[in-house]
C-alpha cells in the first residue's frame, strides 16, 4: 500500500455538510481534540442524496463513532485514485445499481442476486464497528449490513470447498483507476470459511443510517472487524466457494509486506513501519493497537496453534 506523506487525518474540505447524522457538531469538535483545526477538516458529501437504510441495532460499542465527513472523505478505494480525497472526488462514475453480485465456485447451488430485491428482503442490522487500517489510522463506523454467513449457507457449499473468495468490479468506464496498474486488477480478496462465516463477518449495504455511498464500496462491501482495513474488499460483484488459498491483491503485489490472514496484530510490524499504535481519526495522540483489533474474544479461537507471526 503507497504510504502517504500527508498527516493521516488529513481530509478534503470542500464545504459544510448539510445534514448531521447522530453527531452534533459540537460532538464532533470536542471528538477531533483539535478545536482550531476541525472546521476546514470538514469535508461534504451531500448524505442527504443517499436513501436512508431502517436497521435494527445490534452490536454497538462505547466508542463515539468517527464523523461522518471523515469516513466518507477519507478513503481508501484504489479504483479511483490513490489518494485518501480521490474516491470521494471521483466515484460518482460508479453505478451501483441495478447490480447483481454472483455466488458460486463450489457449491450445489449457485445463484445471482440482484442486490436490490435481495436487500429489500433481508433484516438489516446496525454494527457499530471498529476499523483498524494498515496505514495506522483507525475509525468507527456505524454500518448497516447482515451477517456474510447466511448467505454462505444458502448456496450449500461442497465439501471440497476450503476458502471464500471476493471480486470486486472492474468496469474502466465506471472506476477510471482500473486503467493504470496499480494493482492487478480486479481487486481480490479471500477467507477461510470459518472466517466469512464468523458471525462479526459483515456485508455492508450502509452506513450511518443511509446506503453505502460510492466512495465506501456501493452497493455492497465486506466488513472484517479484527482484519486490517484493506480485508474489507468494496462493491463486490462475486462471492466464490475455492479449495485452495485464493490470490488476494495486496498479497499478489507486495508478499512479504500484505499477508493472506492480515490479522491486526500489534506485535507484527508492517516491514516498513510498526503496528503497535494506531491514530484514531479526529484523535490528536497516538493509542495502542489491540491484538485482533479488539475483537480476539470472539476470533482467537480461529487462530489456535497457529503461529501468526508466520500467517500475517
Ligand atoms: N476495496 C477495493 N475494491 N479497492 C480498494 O482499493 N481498499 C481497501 C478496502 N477495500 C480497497 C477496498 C482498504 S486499503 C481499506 S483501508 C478499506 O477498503 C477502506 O474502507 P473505507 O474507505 O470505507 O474506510
């Protein structure tokens, strides 16, 4: 991942967002520890374009969810740029519907959903999550979703079939960056199926109340709390049974720097620079990275016997 020389909360300011979701702006001043900076930091995306999402809570935590100003304009979404401002400048060329994602590989029933109807069935849930970047930044984002493992289930995988695999879209038209090879694109992502069945594994489908806006992965993302960021592959347009460990992007561009498992883990460091801290968007001091970014209660138990300085 291209390291970044602006400071890390940096974000775009283009303008007052109209609407506040959940957080007064008061809340958000104080939450950014940085008074004098906060207003210019405050970047717009127009939420109130996005439909809202009805959800019932289920998992949220003590934890005062990041701004929204950042977690919508302060992305990583190489599709559309490298820079942390660019998916927001420019993934209004993404359509995220109609669109049909494909579940399939090895399985007994394969099917293609239109994301739409699907969703329109399903019961949405609010998670309150965590989200530990590589880079060393951190968020919390309120997102809208539903466990990854009914889904899973529903196509009845075969035996044989050992791992999940993810592809996001690669349509040049619609994500300008997939023209430039930066990554081998389309971006890749994969589990083991004990992880995708996790019940913290989330397919995301909103966030703070609204649809997913294009920049955080429209219409549909994965969310994989206690993996770092780049785990939670965006706008996904096939889910795959495998029996071998697929090819992930990151792992594929730069092997000895991104792991298949990519488990947050404080005592690993990134060749580069280390993970023991972290800087929590709107947070001016550093604070220690949690193994497993604070969820190894419910996802230790994967990882047993494993030696996870050599799976990283
Ligand atoms: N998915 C796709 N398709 N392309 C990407 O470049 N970046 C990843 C991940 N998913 C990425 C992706 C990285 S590095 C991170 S940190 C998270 O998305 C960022 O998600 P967010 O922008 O919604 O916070």
């Amino acid at each position: 991942m291209r390291y970044h020389p602006k400071p890390d909360w940096h974000i775009r300011a283009s303008g007052a967002t109209p609407e506040r979701l959940y957080l007064d702006r008061r809340q958000i001043v104080a939450g950014m520890g940085l008074s004098a900076l906060a207003s210019p930091l405050l970047a717009s995306t127009d939420v109130t374009k996005l439909a809202p999402l009805k959800a019932r809570r289920t998992i949220a935590t003590s934890e005062e969810p990041t701004p929204i100003d950042a977690v919508t304009g302060y992305n990583n979404f190489y599709e559309f740029g490298l820079d942390k401002d660019d998916p927001a400048a420019n993934a209004g060329t993404l359509k995220p519907r109609p669109w049909t994602v494909r579940v399939g590989g090895l399985v007994q029933k394969p099917v293609t959903l239109d994301v739409d109807t699907w969703i329109s069935k399903l019961s949405l849930e609010e998670r309150v999550y965590r989200m530990r970047c590589v880079e060393g930044w951190s968020m919390v984002i309120p997102w809208i979703g539903f466990p990854l493992a009914g889904l899973l289930k529903s196509v009845e995988p075969l035996s044989n079939a050992k791992y999940v695999r993810f592809t996001t879209l690669a349509d040049p038209d619609q994500m300008p960056g997939t023209r430039f090879p930066a990554l081998d694109w389309p971006y890749r992502e994969g589990l083991r199926i004990d992880e995708a069945m996790n019940p913290l594994t989330l397919l995301a489908v909103g966030l703070y109340g609204r649809r997913l806006p294009n920049q955080n992965g429209a219409p549909l993302r994965l969310v994989v709390p206690w993996k770092y960021g780049f785990k939670s592959i965006k706008s996904i347009v096939a889910i795959d049974f495998v029996e071998r460990q697929p090819l992930t992007s990151w792992n594929q561009s730069q092997p000895s720097e991104y792991g298949f498992y990519s488990n947050v883990n404080p005592d690993v460091d990134h060749p580069r620079w280390s993970q023991a801290t972290e800087r929590r968007i709107g947070e001016f001091r550093k604070r220690p990275t949690l193994p497993f970014n604070g969820y190894g209660e419910q996802v230790a138990g994967l990882y047993r016997g494993m030696d996870l300085k050599k799976f990283y």
